[in-house]
C-alpha cells in the first residue's frame, strides 16, 4: 500500500496486484488508478473484482459466463485484459486456436469488455536474451492476430523491471516494474 499510494502520488494510472483481495485492498485505501490482477481468476471473487472495478486476467473461456452474469448482476462492465503464454509456461492462451475462440467468446458477452493483452518474459533478467527475443516475436504475433481478429486499440504490454531497465524495444504501451520499484536490480546482469 505505501508503494502503491507513492507510485499514485508520483503519476501512475495503472497498478498490478496479483490477487482480487489486494485490488480491493488498494481501493479501499483510495488508489483511483487502473487496478490489473496478473494471476488467475477465481469463480469467488469475480463479483468483488467487479464491483471494485479490478481488471482480470483471462486465458480461456471457463470463467466467462459467470463473469458477464456478475457483472450484470452489479450493473457493471467487467474489464479483462488476455494473459498469452509465450513461454513462462505458468497462465495463458497456449495456441492461435484457443486464442481464436477466446476472442469469439468474448465477443458474446455484454456486460466484458476486452481492454488488454500481455505476456511475461521468463528470462529478460539475464545476459542471454535470445529466449525474451523469441518471446517478445511470439508475443507480437498473438497481437498482430487480436488486431486482424477485431480488436485494434487493446493496450499490449510485457514489460518486467529487467525490460523497463534494459529493453526499450519491449515496452510496449506500458511496462510493469516489479522489483525494481523496490530499489533492486532484477538481476547482476541488469546492474
């Protein structure tokens, strides 16, 4: 919350929390900004996140319907951004296929609106890049085809500390600065 409220203070607009419960935790608290839980969604807290206007991560189309019906419930738009899986091999769409029918889907719910799209680099910090190189094409592909599936305009982003400090060329439209914000390098390698 002190990190949060500085990084307000000092301009942020977007924050990432890692579960429902710590968005809710920064509302309360007056955090104002854009709220984006990176981890996966649980069935549970889809109406708290929507009634507190937390952004959830989507990778397939399960928690869909009962998204929609929460945020109907509230008289709300749900907002998600899509979490693709390049090769940190933890949460995200796996294939253009399921890509491709997430996108149907969510073109058949009212009350979702698809905001983002993003990745993790699994190794940015170190001094090999050419696995965050193969990443970040693989990346730029998945949003090459939202676009020419329908959704221009999606904020896209990727960015870690290791790629806000070392990499221009993977900030995309926002950068999500973890450990470094704490006053550490992410790696030696970063130094």
């Amino acid at each position: 919350l002190p990190c949060a409220k500085a990084a307000q203070e000092a301009g942020a607009d977007y924050f990432g929390v890692a579960t429902v419960e710590e968005g809710e935790q920064l509302r309360k608290a007056g955090i104002a900004g854009n709220i984006l839980c990176v981890g996966a969604p649980q069935f549970t807290s889809l109406k708290n996140a929507v009634e507190n206007d937390v952004i959830l991560t989507v990778y397939d189309c399960e928690p869909l319907e009962q998204l929609d019906q929460a945020a109907c419930r509230s008289g709300k738009t749900a907002r998600v951004h899509i979490k693709l899986e390049t090769g940190m091999n933890r949460l995200g769409v796996q294939s253009e296929q399921a890509l491709s029918e997430l996108l149907a889907a969510l073109k058949t719910y009212r009350h979702i609106r698809l905001e983002g799209a993003f990745t993790h680099f699994a190794a940015s910090d170190s001094a090999d890049l050419a696995f965050t190189r193969e990443q970040a094409a693989a990346f730029e592909r998945r949003c090459a085809f939202i676009k020419r599936s329908g959704w221009p305009g999606l904020l896209m982003h990727a960015g870690s500390s290791a790629v806000a400090l070392t990499l221009p060329e993977y900030h995309y439209d926002m950068i999500r600065p973890g450990i470094a914000m704490y006053g550490y390098y992410p790696s030696a390698e970063t130094a």
